[in-house]
C-alpha cells in the first residue's frame, strides 16, 4: 500500500495529461477491482434460488443500470454529475465510517468531493468539462457552495465529536493530499489507498458478506474475472466518447464508467446491507460450491 500511494503520489511530478493517464492506469488497475466482487457479494443471495442461472440474474440488472447512467452522461450531463457526486459522498462515506454514523460519513465522504472544489476548482471543472464533454469554464455553484457547508459541517463535527486519532490522522492526511497534488492524483490516492481496500478488507473480515472471500489474496483472485470483463466492455464502448485526444477519452470513460457503476454497486452494498439485518435465512441453503 505505501508503494501505490507513492506511485500515484508520483503522477503530480508528470505533465498535466501524462498525470492523468498515469492515475487513471492506476484507478483503473487497482481501484475498479474492489467492485468487481460484486459477484461474490451476490451469489450467495441468488446461487440458492437459482442455481447456476444465479449470474445472469445478478448482471443482467446490474448491467442495465450500468447502461442507464451511460446514457445519462449524454443526455444529461450535470445532474448526471450531480447525482455521481451525492451518490460518492454516500459510498465513500458509509465505508469510512461504518453503518450508523451518518454525520461521521457525510464528513469523511465528503471530503474527497469538496476538498477539491474549495481548492482547485478550475482544475476540477477542466477534469469535469472533458468528462461531461461540456464547456465548464469554473466549477458550477451547486457544487462549491454545497462544499463550503461542508467545511462547516465538518470543523463543527471536529470540535463536536472528538474524533479517534486514526480518524484524525486520515482526515489530516487525505486534506494534505487534496491540497498539494492535482486533484486527480489526490482523487487516485484515496480511492487507491483507502476506498478500495477498505472495501475489500470489510469483504474479507466479514463471513456473512461474500464468504467465498476469505483473505485479501482471495479478494483479489476472486475479482479477475469480472474485472476483465468491465475492461472489455470498456474497450468496447472506447469508440463511442467523442473526445479526440487518447488521455481525454480515457478520462471521460473511466470517470463516466465509475459512475456508472457506482448505482448498482452501491444499491447491491443497501440491498445486502439490508438483508443481513433483516436476518435473511442463507443458512438453509447449500453453501455455494468454490
Ligand atoms: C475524478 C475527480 C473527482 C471525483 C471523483 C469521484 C466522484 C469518484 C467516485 C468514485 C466512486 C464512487 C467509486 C466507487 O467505488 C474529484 C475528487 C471530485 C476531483 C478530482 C477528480
Ligand atoms: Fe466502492
């Protein structure tokens, strides 16, 4: 983990687009697969009523919402955007903080969306103008001024809540980021470094959750398939984005595509969440063969 933090630490060293690629080689290489357990997540819901069938069943929706949001980015961008950016503040946040701590997750979930705003705003609407494939010439208000109610938010919950040094220690740390690297390069140190690992430790210590992924090395096998599929299907859609530069089409399909498939993984994560404490009953069933 510290090599991969310098690693994309290091993208702040190259030119503007060389920086770019750079972390979104490492977003996509070691950030994406942390989704591609969803698999694992839902097999043991569906394997026992459906059998074999249990993965067209998982992805046939997953998919489709996967295609929506696509399409959403074209035919409405900005509340695409906006829907992306409230929908990150709730993921990142409820994996930070863990359940029931909705003030503590809108604070850390909220930092790598609003940091950004606050600090680099007009190197975060070029980011968001080649994504949306829209003129941004600066960050739009809806976004800035939800992110100064953050701030205040979150001075208000430091001095409030007292949080735990480890807590603190990240909160300083992940700031640092945000305010001396690009902000793509801060974005890819959290999601690298934090977001996708968290996820996958919280799969790999939880036997109720995915308990075919025992281990991180597990975690890791068990998300390869999946994951060349989403590059394949990546590859697939490459010639549809218009930008005409190689790195800006790439950015626009990573940033589009994790979009896209933050609805279904996100709703997968409430819908397992939920079920769990409901005490669903997986138990009867045959354990999943692997
Ligand atoms: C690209 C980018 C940003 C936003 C990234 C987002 C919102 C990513 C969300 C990813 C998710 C939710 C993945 C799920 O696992 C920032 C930091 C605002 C500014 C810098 C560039
Ligand atoms: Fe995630």
């Amino acid at each position: 983990m510290p090599a991969a933090a310098l690693l994309v630490a290091a993208t702040a060293l190259l030119p503007r687009e060389a920086g770019w690629a750079a972390v979104l080689a490492l977003v996509i290489g070691l950030g994406v697969p942390h989704g591609a357990l969803d698999g694992e997540v839902a097999k043991p819901f569906l394997a026992p009523r459906f059998g074999r069938a249990w993965f067209p069943v998982f992805a046939a929706p997953y998919l489709a919402l996967t295609a929506a949001v696509l399409m959403a980015w074209r035919w409405a961008p900005d509340l695409t955007l906006a829907g992306f950016l409230a929908l990150s503040v709730l993921h990142f946040g409820s994996e930070d903080a863990g359940p029931g701590r909705p003030a503590e997750a809108l604070v850390r979930g909220g930092l790598p969306i609003a940091l950004p705003a606050l600090v680099r705003p007009d190197e975060t609407a070029r980011i968001f103008a080649v994504v949306t494939h829209t003129a941004m010439p600066v960050l739009p208000d809806w976004w800035t001024l939800p992110a100064w109610a953050w701030l205040v938010l979150a001075s208000a919950w430091l001095c409030l809540r007292r949080p735990p040094f480890e807590t603190l220690a990240e909160l300083a740390g992940l700031s640092l980021a945000f305010l001396v690297l690009p902000p793509l390069s801060a974005f890819g140190l959290y999601f690298v470094c934090l977001h996708a690992p968290r996820h996958m430790r919280s799969l790999a210590d939880d036997p109720a959750r995915a308990p075919a992924v025992d281990g991180m090395g597990r975690a890791v096998v068990l998300a390869l398939p999946i994951f060349g599929l989403t590059l394949l299907i990546g590859l697939l859609l490459w010639p549809t984005y218009p930008q005409a530069n190689g790195v800006e089409r790439l950015l626009a399909l990573t940033l589009q595509g994790l979009a896209a498939l933050t609805v279904p993984h996100w709703l997968l994560d409430r819908w397992v969440e939920g079920r769990l404490r409901a005490g669903d009953d997986r138990g009867t069933a045959p354990a999943p063969s692997r």
